[in-house]
C-alpha cells in the first residue's frame, strides 16, 4: 500500500512537471516570437543611407554638379529586395544605381546580408528666373521587402540653385556699372580699356573659371558694403573632398590686374569690402610710369589665400585700411615705388605645404610684408604704417630692402609686427614678437576638424590695445563695422573682453 500511494505521488509530481515545462517552453515560444516581431515589424527601415541629407552646396543654373555618391547598407540577416526607386518630386535631381539610371528597371533588384550598394547622384537646374538663391529639396525612396517585412529608406536631397549669367569674355571701352543682380561667370577674361571706368555695385558676385583675369588699363571702383560685399571668385562652388570645399583651394584663376599705361594720366582706383579669394594674384597693381602715379584707395577688404601673391603695389600711391591680407605662397604684401599708407590692417602668411592648390607651387620662405626700395626703375617708396599686425610663419616678416637703412623714410609706430627688433629711424611703439606668440584664433586648416584659419584676435594676443589714439578716432570701426573701444586693438579686428570675435573672415 505504501510503495502504490508513493508510485501515485511520483506520477502525480511528473505530471506536475512535464506541465510547468510545457508552460515555460510555451512561453518561450511567445516570447521568441514577440523578439523576431520586435526585430521584423511592419515598415521597420530595413536599409540604412551612409548618411540622412546629401547636400550639393550651390548649383549655378544651366551648369549641372557633379556627381556624388552614397551607400545603401543592409545591415540585417536578410537577404532585402529593393520593390521601388523612385524620387518623392523627381524634377532636378538624376540618381544611378547599381549602373541603372531608370529607376523603374530597379524593381526586384537585391541586396544580400551585410551587403551594400552605391547610389550616384548629380543634378542639373534649369534657369529659375529669380533674383535670389532657390533652396532645391527631394527626397530618394527606396522601398524594401524580406520574408517578414516591409520598409521604406529615405535619403533627402538638398541643393541651393541660382541663375548665373556667363560671360566668355567682355572688353569694356566706356564707363559701365556691373550690379548685384546675379552672379557672372567669366570664362576667359574682362579687360577695362585705358578710356574706361569699370564699377562694381554691393553685391557684385564675379565668378572666375580657370586662368580667367580681370584686367584693368582704365579704372576700377568696387564699392561692396557688409552685408553685401563684391565678391572675386572661382567658379568651383562645390567641393573637392567631402570635408573640403573648393573655397578652400588657392590658384583656382589668375586674379585681379590693375595695369596703367604709361599716358600720364591719374587714375583713381577705389576698393571697399571687395572680397578676393582663391587666385594666383589676388590684387597686382603696376605702372611703369615712375613720374605721374595712380593712387589706389582699399579699405575694409579681404585678400585671401593666393598662390602667388596677395596684394603687389608698384609705383603706385596707395593708402589701406581695415583690410585682410593672408596666406600667400610668396609675400602677402609687396610694395616698390610709390607713398602708402596702411592703418589698422592684418597682414598674416600661414600658407604652408599643406595648404591646398590647384597648381604645383610651394610656399616660399619669405616675408609677410616685402618693401622694396632698391631699384631705380620704380619711384621712391615711403612707407607709413600705424596700428597693423605683420605677422606669418617665418622669424622675420617684415623686410625693407634699402640701400641705406640708416637714412631711409619710413614710418612705422603702433604696430604689432613678429620679426627681431628693427633699429631704424621712424620706428616707435612697437611690438615685436615671436614666431610662438598666440596672436590669432586660428592659424591653420583642418579638414578632419573642420577648422578655418581666423584671423580674429586671442584673447590673450600681444597685438591687443597697442593702437594708437589718434588714428583710432580716425578709424572708430573695424573691417565687420565693430566699434573700436580705447586702447584699440592693432589689425583689422577688433576684439571685445566680453564678447570676442570668433569667425571675421566670410
């Protein structure tokens, strides 16, 4: 009786057991199935973009982009069948994938797991009839299926299209006025005979191409103002690597000329917020008349990585204020021949070797500022120089070449200039430094940062509040239009202890 009533309590435990295992393997059947849900829903995105937004900059009309890529990933255990390609607007936008470009042909098409495939993109924007950039905007859907799902990937497009006039060349024998309206593309040259006066009204946009020049034998007024500065250009908008914009890359055309004839005729040359940038010259001016000089007036301008020079004066009169000038293969500035006046100007040369250039040329060890008073066939120069930063890579960035120091005309107060201790006459209340002062924000390029040169002031520079109070009455605002506060800061940036300038260059 015993071992029959312990046989039924061990078959009534099994039984007990066999149904608490068949309710936990129930459960976990569910809940396996809840995961594979979870993993798989209905319109899960299956295949995932490189990246959210391809953006192509700005689009000059007519011109079409060029052609950039991205990857559709199937990260899953998968395999996925792309069932649609399609654009959401389908108006300027051109997609190529797998080597297919009609979308339609796309259908069935697969993607094994752990697998990719490039899509290829460019766009082309027919003319827009409208004063003012256009924001270009679509959307690539491309819709999936696997044995459990659905799903639709999205990569937004993203463009700023405007009408360009081109211009293969324009020879300009009267006085003529370029407006703002759109921006001009220049295919070879425009050239300003010796009778004529070119203006340049705010807003100008001129776009060079290639070796493409400006050539002036008659006069040029460019008057940009802040908000809307006459801008010179390449014509290469979009960019050379991913996190390289051509922006960035000097000797993309010749530059701007101002070459007088020898008509003893006085010229007049004026340039405010003009931004040049980009070229192999970025402002030559020559005469070879050494008796009847042309004066040039620049204030509040940007020159800006050249791969030859920046600014060249030679026996012109010139007076510079509130200007930029940086990042030169050779000097930033050259003056021979000629009485210039710079004032609260920056004058910074940390092109390098590793700067970018369309063309083969290095940088050359040389000064920032080369003043050349030597040969007899340039006018005399007369330097005068008050509340400018000379600044660059080298030890000495300030050169005078004289044939005798001791006796020569220059004056140079207030400055802050990174070159050993000048001992000549006219030199006063400077500041000279070393080649390890922190004067600058920034002082190079990096694309993998993402960092620009800036030109603005450190907070802890030496060229801060050594300006004189004379010329700072004269000049009460700097290149942005920011209110010079006594002591003033050397250069064309004015820093402000509360609130420093963090980004002046455009």
């Amino acid at each position: 009786m015993t071992r029959l009533r312990l046989n039924s309590i061990y078959t009534t435990l099994c039984h007990t057991l066999l149904k608490s295992a068949a309710t936990v393997l129930l459960a976990c059947s569910m809940l396996l199935s809840a995961c594979q849900s979870t993993e798989h829903p209905l319109d899960q995105q299956q295949l995932t973009f490189s990246q959210d937004t391809l953006n192509f900059d700005t689009i000059f009309t007519e011109m079409g982009s060029i052609t950039k890529q991205v990857k559709i990933y199937n990260y899953t255990p998968l395999t996925q069948t792309i069932t649609s390609v399609r654009l959401q607007q389908g108006n300027y936008f051109q997609v190529n994938m797998d080597g297919i470009s009609d979308l339609s042909r796309l259908a069935n098409t697969t993607i094994p797991p752990r697998d990719s495939m490039f899509i290829f993109i460019k766009m082309f924007i027919p003319e827009l009839s409208s004063p003012t950039p256009v924001t270009i905007e679509d959307n690539l859907l491309v819709q999936t299926t696997d044995q459990h799902s659905r799903a639709t990937s999205t990569l937004h497009l993203l463009a700023c299209g405007q009408d360009i006039e081109t211009i293969d060349s324009l020879y300009i024998s009267a006085d003529t006025t370029l407006t703002g309206i759109k921006p001009r593309r220049v295919m070879r040259y425009i050239f300003v005979d010796s009778i004529a006066t070119l203006t340049l009204d705010a807003g100008v946009n001129l776009i060079l191409h290639d070796s493409a020049q400006i050539i002036i034998k008659g006069t040029l007024i460019s008057q940009g103002t802040i908000n809307e500065p006459v801008v010179i250009r390449g014509d290469k908008l979009y960019h050379l690597f991913d996190a390289v914009p051509y922006d960035y890359v000097s000797g993309l055309y010749g530059g701007v000329f101002i070459l007088q004839p020898q008509d003893k005729k006085q010229r007049h040359h004026q340039l405010t917020h003009t931004n040049i940038h980009g070229a192999n010259y970025g402002l030559y001016c020559y005469s070879p008349d050494i008796n009847n000089l042309s004066d040039i007036e620049i204030d509040a301008c940007y020159i800006h990585n050249c791969s030859q020079y920046g600014l060249i004066i030679q026996n012109m009169n010139s007076t510079v204020t509130n200007t930029e000038i940086s990042n030169a293969a050779y000097n930033c500035v050259y003056l021979a021949g000629g009485a210039h006046h710079f004032t609260f100007n920056t004058i910074a040369n940390y092109f390098n070797n590793t700067n970018i250039r369309m063309h083969n040329i290095g940088r050359h060890y040389v000064a920032s500022l080369f003043i050349n008073n030597l040969s007899k066939n340039n006018s005399p120069t007369r330097p005068v120089f008050y509340n400018n930063i000379i600044a660059g890579r080298e030890t000495d960035n300030l050169v005078i070449a004289t044939p005798l120091p001791n006796h020569y005309q220059a004056l140079f107060s207030h400055n802050y200039i990174m070159a050993d201790t000048i001992n000549m006459p006219g030199f006063s209340n400077n500041v000279f430094g070393q080649t390890n002062d922190t004067v600058f924000t920034n002082t190079f390029y990096s694309r993998y940062e993402q960092e620009y040169y800036n030109f603005g002031l450190d907070s802890l520079s030496p060229a801060r509040q050594i300006a004189d109070t004379t010329h700072t009455l004269l000049y009460p605002t700097d290149r942005m239009g920011n209110l010079r506060t006594l002591p003033a800061d050397a250069g064309c940036y004015q820093s402000n202890p509360t609130h420093d300038q963090t980004n002046p260059t455009p």
